[in-house]
C-alpha cells in the first residue's frame, strides 16, 4: 500500500497550476498576520498533532509551541506544512479563512477537518495516507486537488466539484473512475492506480475484478507480463498457474489516462475436482451414494449432501438414505477435498430427483349386507401393504357421495331406495403415495317408502273451468303418477288426467283428486287432496278503481264498479305494500305518514249466496313519498335599507328543488324570491318571513316558513347637524342637532378629528385642542327611539386653525443703561399662558448670545440703543413677537485709567482718530480701541498725552 513517501518509478510533478498555487500559499501565509501584531482572544483551539501547531505558529509568527488562538487561525488565509510527518489534521476545522493548504508528504489519514472550510481553493494532499475522500465533497469552491500517493479506493467525494479546473488522483486505489465523469472542464490525472484483489486460488478460476473507466464502461485487464506468477484468462476469470503474486494491468484512454495494476495473492490449493455423480434411485426409503472421487495422498475428502440447495444436517456420509422431508425435492451433494497448509477446493454434483414416494398395496374392498331400506351394510377390511396404513371410507349412491357416510359400516335410508350403493376404501401413509379402492355396487336398494304431501287443486272452482292437480314432491324422486276425480266421495267416470272441467251436475258437491304415486323398489302410495266446493261464477267482477291525491293526509276512495247478478255484498281491504292495513276496511282510506313511497291497493271482495266469491285488486296507486326539511332561518340587521338573508338548512332527500319567497305580514313580496331581500321603507314596522318550498318528482310538496323578522321603524326627521362657532384652537364649538320626529328622540353626540372619534368628546359643545390644528373637526348626532331604525348624521366640516393669543403686551426694560450694568426684560402676561424667548438689540440688531431675560450692558453699547424682542409661542398657536423700547447707553466718567481699562484695555479714543503718539512718534491706533467722543470727553483727564486717546495700552 502506499506510504507518505514517494513509490518506486513515481516523481512528483507539478503542473504550472500547482506550482501557481504553491507560489501562492506562501503568499498567502506571508501576509497573513502583520509581524508583531498580536491577536487579543482567549480562545484557544486545540491542536493535539504538534508538528502540525509548529506550522501554524511559524505561520503566525509565534513561538512553535505558542497556543494556538482561534481568532488568529481564522485569519489565516495559506498554510504550508510539507514534509513535517503530520499525523492528525485535528484543529483546522477552526481556519475558516485558508484559500490554500499544503500538506503534501505527511502521514494524514483523516481529512474530516477540512469539511467545513468553505473558502479553501488550493488542497495540496500528495504523498499522505488518506483512504476516504469523502469529507472533501462539500467543498464547493476548491478549484485544485493534489492527492496523488493515497489509498483512496472511491472517487464519488470529487463528483459535485465542478469548480475544479485540476484533480490529481494519481498513485491509489481507485478502481471505478465514472464518478469523475462529471467534472468536463477539470484536467484529471488517473495514472498508477494500484488495487488489491481477494486472495484466489491456484489452478482454479477467479472472478476477474471489476474496472469501469470515465465513461462508465468496463476497462479491460490483463495478465501484466511482469507477473510473478503466471495467469491466463477468459471471458470473466483468471486461473492462475502457481501460488504466489499475480499481477493484472490496465489502461484506459479517454477523457483522461486511466491506468493501474490489480494485485491478487494466489494462495497454493489442490487441482480442481471432478464433480461427483450421483448414484440410486431418488425414491423415499432408497439409498443414494456418489461415485468415487480421487484423490491424492495426504488429501481427505468430505461430503455434505443438500435438499433443494439446502444443506441437510448430519448428512455427511458417502450414502443419504432418503426420508419423508425428501418427497418432491431435488438432491445433491458437495465434496470437499482438504490437505494440510493448501486450500481446500469442493465440487457439487448435478441435481437427482424430484424425490418419488413408494407406492402401496391393497385388495378390491367388498360390501357385506342385505340391501334394503333399513339393513346395515359393511366395507369389508382388505389387506394393505404396509400395515400400517391409514384406512378411512366415503360410501355413495351411484356416483355422488352420501354426505357423512364416512364409516366402514352405513344404515340404509329410504333416501337409497332403487338406488345402487359403493364404498371407496383410501389409505394413507406418510412416504407413501396416498391408494383409493371402489368396491363393487350392491344391487338396486329395495324396501323403500314414498314420503308425499297431500295434494292441491289449483283452479275456479266453476262449471266450466279447470281445476289442475298437483301432487307436490315426493322422496324420493321418480315417481309415476295416476289421477282419480270423485264427486262427494265418487269416483267420476273418465276423470282420470290431472285435470278436471267441473259440470252444471257438481254445483253444490265436493270434489277431490287421489293421487297414486308408483316407482320400482318402491310401495305404491295414494294420496287424497282437500275436497273442493263447486259454486256459480258471478257474471260480472270488474277491477276496482282508485279515486284521490296520492299524498299523506289525503283521502282515497275505490269505486267498485258493477258487479253481477245482483245483489252481490262487496267488501274493502286496503294494502300497502301488499300488506293489509290493519282496521282499513272501508271504501275509503285516509293517507298516514307510514304510506308515504310505498305502493297502496285496495281489494274489493264480491260475495253472494250460491255463488264462488271473487276478490279484485285495483292497480297499484304510489302514495307520494314526504320530503323532510328544516325550519329555515333569517340572518341580517332588521332596518330598512339592509339585506336579510335566509337559510334553507338541511333537505332531504337531496337533490330537492328550492325555490324561495319573502313575505310581508303574510302577504308575498313581488320579485323577492332569492335567498336574500334587501328592506324598504315600506317593510318599516311590518314582520317579514322568509318561505322556502321544496319540490322532488315522487314527494308531495314541503313548504316551511322562517319565524317572523320585524322590522324596525324610520325616524321622519333625522336632520343634518351644523356647527357654530370660530374654527380656531382654543376655540368652541357648538352642534345644533336640528328637529328629530317622531318625539321623543334621545340624541347622543360624537366630536371627530379627520373622521375618527375624539375620545371624551360627546357634548354638544367641543373647545378645539392643539391635536385639531390643521385637521377637519365634525360632529357626528345619533337619534335613537324604541322599535325605530337608530339615525347616525354628520355635520359639514371644518378646517381648524392655529390659535390667537388674546393678550401679548409689549416688554419693559428696566435698570440702569451703563456699561457693566444689568438691564431686565419684563414681558408682561400672555394669554393663554406662553413659552418665552428673549432676545436683545443694539441698535435693533441681535447681541450674539443675549437671550436671556436679563442683559449686562457691554462697554461697546455705549452710544447705541438697547431693546429687547420677547416671542410667545404655544403649541397650535401663531407665534407673537414683540420689541419693548430702546434706551440709550450713557457713557461714564472713570476714577481712573485702572478702571476705564477694566471695561475697556485697549483705551477710548476719540472719533476720527486714527494716529497714536507713541514716544514723539505716530503710531497707527489699535483696531481694538474703542471709539467714542463722548466717552473720550468724559474721561479726558486720562489722556496724558493728548492724542486724543485716553488709556491707550501699546
């Protein structure tokens, strides 16, 4: 198998690719982690393989045994660790961010880490111990594999890898490459695949191995001509000629070389054997034994015989008796030849059978007895063979079996009377085929009786009309009749057929008819019938008419007819069914609920003295049948101008036809039959009811009304509300609901903002809010009386307005206006109350930051005016500004240049100076000086050098 170390005849050979993507590992790994920088994370990954935490440190710039940090691994990008002897990839799992791995030259096995690094491009594995690929399949993105020198036996892993553009697979096991067949676009290398067959053995054929190429077709193999041992082959094995190791070799072109060798110890083992015959005959209780097999000195042979494929415990011999489980199965045996230190090599023989069972032997049983009705007849016991034999026995009359006659004895009935009788005697016997023997038959069976019913006489019983006999069954069958008509008791000469025209002379007799019934074996039997009143027909019997609605609840009549020769008394039953209804006697008959869908007729019985009675049935008259269905329902708001809608509920039988109709105190409303009604105003104060019909062919109509709907009533005035007052915030407004009639009408109010109740406005009067600025404002009036229709009404609306302040006095300023002192702004009241803000002026502009209520005069307001401007403002209301009255600043006189410079540093000039005398000479003035002549006048004591600038500072 390969090692982590290259094979004989095997270079590594990087494509420009490979090497590409080597030159990029380490560039990867160079700029993974800036030199000095260290990563802050507690988190350690643990890497148990330590040559493998060396490389990853080196890559890291740490020490080699360093803890490895998982932020820092994560960011590792390129790692190359060849020739390192790397057992264990354990740890890697956690370098999320590696784009290229090399690891080739190492001692890997177990690729399970990488399965999730889904940003790995470039795989270098060459020269490691990898036998399962499979953890690499998921790995979407990778566009280079290198796993030459592996032991990787299934390619299945690289098949969803259609980012690859470079699959080396050199130097494994693989011996099915059609799972690549996918991968179009990618360069695959398939050379020096090497695959270890199961052991064969020697002189006997072995299955060939199984090379399928790229394309899924089968790679022919060959005896590689270096074999160490010998082969030859055909169309599916090889045989190898000696023991040792036998070497096949293949070589597939297309799509990629696919090439590789099948190594195949072949154990030493005995020359093939003869198969064994078998010899004797395949029957149950016979022996089998098998023809001699040869067999060299030191070699034993063993047997183990099989039934239909299936090795039969214990029979292990030369010879197999065969038994019971044997019968209808086939039978061969395996022979095994062993010798010490040489595989043992079997041969079956060819199947015997299917295995026969042995036949029995009996003699003809015979029957013993007097046969007739009666007497008891005997199967005699005739001799078996075997013995043991199971004997059982099924009598029959002629050739059909008498049921339960399963004995060696059986008592004659009179059911065998002229019959002939046999007995089969069956014997059975496990390993036996199963033997039937028919006794001859006795003679006829004689002794026997009739049983007979009496006979009947069917026909008017008129002159002139025909009475028929029938003589009914008789057991047991066969029999010959004979007929005898008697009048009162007479035979009547020539009646003798089995039928009988009665004469005017048998009016007022009695007639019957004796029967003689006769059969061989059988006494002759005679049987009388019932005797049989001879009367006049009457002339006329007509069929009775049925007159009325078929349905339940109505009444039908039958209307006789004529019937004659008068008088004739008639009598009525009524039928349903057929059936006669109890108590229904009358010519009339009133429908119930359990006549529904049947069929009712009625029979009209004709009587007169002297005369036969005749009976006539009407025609059948189907009672319709009843339709079942629900009281129907009304849904909806019961006001005019809303839609009530009816529900029919269940009906059955379906299908039934519905058809509909609203009324109005009872009364049908035209064109309302739908399901639903809209209300108008002339249904107000009036009950409505929905009606629904049900119609079928065969039922009587169903027609079934809803409870009454009443309808509310329509207030006469229900006006539009208008609305007073200024639409304004801070405002009121007040609704005037109108007149609403009939009275009394109990008004309720609801104030809106742009169509949505305003919570707790429901007065008739509403002040306007700071949430109404800007939106429309209307007053919803809802009447509401007794049994009427409540009214909502909505007023017009109105678009509110900001709010007015209605007192915003002009501020005051008070305090002394001098430099260095404080002024103040006095507002006054607002109302409604304000927020205020303040701003002060000089000389009507703003004073950057003075917006306080007070104000602390600067040096620089000297000569100018100062006001302030307070602005109100409140939320929905116009914002009010307002300016108070200027004063003027007055300059001031200081003590001294310490104190004028205290408000101003750079001194006061004059205005227009623009020259400072500085030691005799003009100096250009400061542009901080602060110009003034007032002030300059007031303070011309501290002009020393009068420069017209009092305190100058240089």
């Amino acid at each position: 198998m390969p090692t982590s170390r290259p094979t004989p005849g095997l270079r590594r050979r990087p494509s420009r690719t490979l090497a590409a993507a080597a030159i990029l590992i380490g560039a990867l790994v160079a700029s993974t982690i800036p030199a000095g920088v260290a990563v802050a994370s507690t988190d350690i990954v643990a890497v148990p393989d330590a040559a493998l935490a060396a490389c990853i440190n080196d890559a890291l710039g740490a020490e080699a045994d360093a803890p490895v940090e998982r932020a820092d691994l994560a960011a590792l990008t390129g790692l190359a660790c060849e020739s390192r002897g790397i057992a264990s990839l354990t740890g890697l799992q956690a370098a999320t961010g590696l784009i290229a791995l090399a690891l080739s030259d190492n001692a890997v096995t177990d690729l399970t880490p990488l399965a999730d690094l889904a940003d790995l491009r470039y795989l270098h594995l060459d020269f490691n111990q990898v036998a399962d690929a499979a953890p690499l399949a998921g790995l979407q993105g990778v566009r280079q594999i290198d796993l030459s020198v592996n032991r990787v036996s299934d390619a299945h892993a690289f098949a969803g890898l259609t980012a690859l553009i470079d699959l080396r697979l050199d130097s494994n096991a693989l011996s099915d490459a059609s799972p690549l067949a996918g991968l179009s676009g990618t360069t695959i290398s398939l050379a020096d695949q090497r695959v270890v067959a199961a052991d064969a053995n020697a002189y006997h054929p072995a299955l060939l191995p199984s090379i399928i190429g790229l394309d899924g077709q089968p790679v022919a193999v060959d005896v590689d001509p270096a074999s160490a041992v010998a082969g030859t082959l055909d169309a599916e094995n090889v045989i190898w000629g000696a023991p040792g190791l036998g070497t096949l070799v293949w070589a597939a072109e297309g799509g990629a070389p696919f090439s590789g060798t099948v190594e195949q110890t072949v154990q030493d083992a005995l020359g093939p054997v003869t198969p064994p015959v078998i010899t004797g005959t395949p029957k149950f209780g016979y022996t089998l034994s098998i023809s001699a097999v040869p067999t060299e000195p030191g070699t034993t042979a063993s047997y183990q015989w099989a039934r239909d494929g299936v090795d039969v415990a214990g029979r292990v011999g030369p010879d197999y008796e065969v038994g019971l489980s044997d019968i209808d199965a086939m039978i061969t045996v395996t022979v095994t030849l062993s010798r010490s230190s040489l595989a043992s090599v079997s041969a079956t023989s060819g199947e015997v059978g299917p295995v026969e069972s042995e036949n029995m032997l009996s003699q003809t049983p015979q029957i013993v007895g007097s046969a007739k009705v009666g007497n008891t007849l005997t199967a005699t016991h005739a001799q078996w063979t075997p013995a043991s034999a199971v004997i059982t026995y099924r009598w029959y009359r002629g050739s059909i079996a008498i049921p339960g006659a399963t004995g060696s004895s059986y008592a004659v009935t009179n059911d065998d009377a002229g019959e002939r009788l046999k007995v089969v005697a069956t014997g059975v016997l496990p390993g036996y085929t199963t033997l039937e023997r028919e006794s001859p038959s006795t003679e006829f069976i004689g002794g026997g009786v009739f049983v007979a019913p009496t006979p009947t006489v069917a026909g008017s019983p008129t002159p002139g009309s025909t009475l028929a006999a029938n003589p009914g069954t008789w057991l047991p069958g066969g029999a010959s009749f004979s007929y005898q008509w008697l009048r009162n008791g007479v035979s009547i000469p020539g009646a003798t057929g089995p039928t009988y025209v009665p004469v005017a002379a048998d009016v007022g007799t009695a007639v019957v008819v004796r029967v003689s019934g006769s059969k061989s074996y059988l006494a002759t039997l005679q049987k009388l019938s019932a005797p049989v009143s001879i009367r006049l027909a009457l002339a006329a019997t007509p069929i009775p008419v049925i007159k009325g609605t078929r349905s339940v609840g109505q009444t039908l009549t039958a209307v006789p007819g004529v019937w004659s020769p008068a008088p004739v008394a008639l009598g009525y039953q009524w039928r349903r069914n057929g059936v006669a209804i109890a108590a229904a006697t009358a010519s009339t008959y009133r429908l119930v609920t359990a006549d529904a869908g049947t069929s009712v007729t009625v029979v009209v019985t004709g009587a007169r003295t002297g005369y036969l009675a005749v009976a006539r049935t009407s025609a059948v008259a189907v009672i319709e049948r009843q339709l079942v269905g629900a009281t129907p329902t009304v849904v909806g708001v019961k006001r005019v101008g809303q839609t009530l809608t009816g529900s029919t509920g269940a009906w059955a039988p379906s299908p039934i036809a519905l058809s509909y109709q609203w009324k109005r105190n009872g009364t049908a409303i035209a064109g309302a039959t739908s399901t639903s009604y809209k209300l108008v105003t002339a249904d107000a104060g009036t009950a409505v009811t929905f009606v629904v019909t049900g119609r079928k062919s065969g039922y009587t109509s169903l027609v079934k009304s809803s409870a009454s709907a009443t309808i509310e009533r329509v207030l006469s005035s229900a006006p539009v509300p208008t609305l007073t007052g200024v639409a304004r915030v801070g405002s009121t407004l007040t609704v005037r609901a109108g007149t609403w009639s009939p009275a009394p009408v109990t008004l309720g109010y609801q104030w809106k903002r742009a169509g949505v109740p305003i919570a707790g406005a429901t007065k008739p009067g509403y002040v306007l809010a700071a949430a109404d600025l800007g939106k429309v404002v209307t007053v919803t009036v809802t009447g509401r009386k007794a049994g009427y229709t409540t009214v909502a009404k909505t007023s017009a609306a109105k678009t509110i307005a900001s709010g007015a302040f209605v007192a915003a006095p002009t501020p005051a300023v008070s305090g002394a206006a001098t430099a260095g002192s404080i002024l103040r702004a006095s507002p006054g009241t607002w109302s409604p109350a304000a927020s205020l803000k303040y701003q002060w002026l000089r000389n009507g502009s703003a004073i950057a930051g003075a917006t306080m209520s007070t104000y602390r005069v600067l040096g620089n307001d000297v000569d100018r005016s100062i006001s302030v401007r307070v602005t109100g403002s409140r939320t929905a209301y116009a914002t009010v500004a307002k300016t108070s009255g200027a004063v003027k600043v007055a300059p001031t006189a200081y003590a001294n240049c310490t104190a004028l410079n205290a408000v101003y540093p750079y001194g006061v000039a004059k205005t227009g100076v623009r020259f400072d005398v500085v030691s005799g000479r003009n100096t250009a003035i400061s542009p901080s000086t602060f110009l003034s002549t007032s002030l300059y006048s007031l303070n011309t004591k501290s002009d020393r050098d009068k420069d017209g600038i009092a305190c100058e500072r240089h």
